[in-house]
C-alpha cells in the first residue's frame, strides 16, 4: 500500500529563517519540503525566484518539491532544475503546451508534475500519464496559505486515482491540509500533503515539537 508523505509550505515559515527553518521540519519528520514559486500573474501573489532556492537547497536534505505558479513556464524550467528542485511541478492552465513543458522538465533532470486548479477537470491527465511522475490536486485556489479547503475536490481525487491505477505518480494534495481534511484524501487515493499553516502553526524554531506534532497529526 502507499506510504503517506507530508510537505510542508515553507510559504508559512518565517522568511528571515529559512535555513532553520527547514532543518526543523526535517528534523521533525516531513517528508519533502514543497517551495511555492508565485510570479504575481499565474497567481496573484509574488513569492521566490532561483536564487532564494539556491540559497535553501543546501539545508534540503529531503526532497525539494517545487510548484511552479507562474506563466510563463518553459523559460524558466532550466533556472529552477539549476537551482536545485528535485520535482518541478507545472500548472495545466498555465499554457497551451503543457506536453512540452513537461518534456522540457525531465529533460532539465527533474521529476515532473502537473497542477490542477479547482476548476480543471480531469481529460488532459488521461493524455500525459507516461509524462508525470506526479499530479497536483489543488484544494484551494492557488496565490495564499491559509484558505479554506474545497470539498469537490474529493471527488477529483477519487476519479484521478481510477485513472492512475498503479502506475509509480504521486497524488498530491495541495492548500486547506488539516486533520480533519486529509483522511478525507487518502481515503480518496491521494499519497502526498502539502500543509503550509498546518504545520507551522502554533510553533516556531525554537519550539520545533509544535511541528512535529502537527506533521504527526496531518
Ligand atoms: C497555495 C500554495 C500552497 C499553500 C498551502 O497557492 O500552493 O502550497 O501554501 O497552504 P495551506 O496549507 O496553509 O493551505
Ligand atoms: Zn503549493
């Protein structure tokens, strides 16, 4: 059966600490480190370029899951592979030539992904299955931690996870990761959780334990 993954938002960490702050939720036990990239016209919001993960990749000693919420893609895949991202995840709705994309990003050495909007539907997944290593389920609409999980989306889920069958893609959830919504997930098929203000809240480096405790309890 599938192994349960947590990643944590480092999106909900404090900015001036990142070194710190990702050596404790490693030591607390997540499992890949997801990075939100935001360019302020995929998504409304403005978050890291290559150089901020090139500067965290050394304190990664996990997996540096990496979510690309920008548009254009392709002109930037190279610099954020360079930068150290072991998964490079794209967003459907952020160009006409997602199979290129996703070509280009194993070509840069990457594992691929593919995000969903909430409002994306499931058909282009049946056409690229050989092209990702993993799909992205977005449960909140990308640009913000802290929001409200959308509950149609389990139904997604479930479907994508029939589609997927037993082919070696992660199915990762993505925004509104609490106890009580992530069963809801895995029951539904999905492997991977991505939680930014469920981890880190109530915690702080130096009070690590919180992490701990709220990675155990996702
Ligand atoms: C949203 C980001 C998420 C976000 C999750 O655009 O992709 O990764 O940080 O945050 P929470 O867990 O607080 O919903
Ligand atoms: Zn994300």
């Amino acid at each position: 059966d599938r192994k349960i993954k947590i990643a944590p938002s480092i999106l909900s960490a404090d900015f001036a600490d990142f070194g710190r702050e990702i050596q404790a939720i490693e030591a607390e036990g997540c499992d890949w480190v997801h990075v939100d990239v935001m360019d302020g016209h995929f998504v409304p919001n403005l978050t890291f370029g290559p150089p901020l993960l090139k500067a965290i990749r050394p304190h990664i000693k996990t997996v540096m899951d990496v979510h690309l919420m920008i548009a254009p893609v392709d002109p930037y895949i190279d610099a954020y592979a360079e930068a150290g991202a072991d998964i490079l995840t794209a967003h459907l709705e952020a160009g006409p030539h997602i199979h290129r994309t996703l070509q280009a990003i194993r070509g840069a050495g990457c594992k691929a992904g593919l995000a969903l909007n909430p409002g994306t539907g499931l058909d282009a997944v049946a056409h690229l299955l050989d092209m990702i290593d993993l799909v992205c389920v977005m449960t909140v609409n990308p640009g913000f931690g802290g929001q409200k999980f959308i509950y149609s989306q389990i139904e997604k889920v479930r479907s994508l996870r029939s589609l997927i069958g037993d082919r070696p893609i992660h199915i990762e959830i993505d925004g509104g990761m609490t106890p009580e919504t992530a069963p809801l997930m895995a029951a539904a098929g999905a492997d991977v959780f991505v939680a930014g203000s469920g981890v880190f809240k109530g915690g702080s480096v130096n009070n690590a334990a919180v992490y701990g405790e709220n990675i155990r309890a996702i």
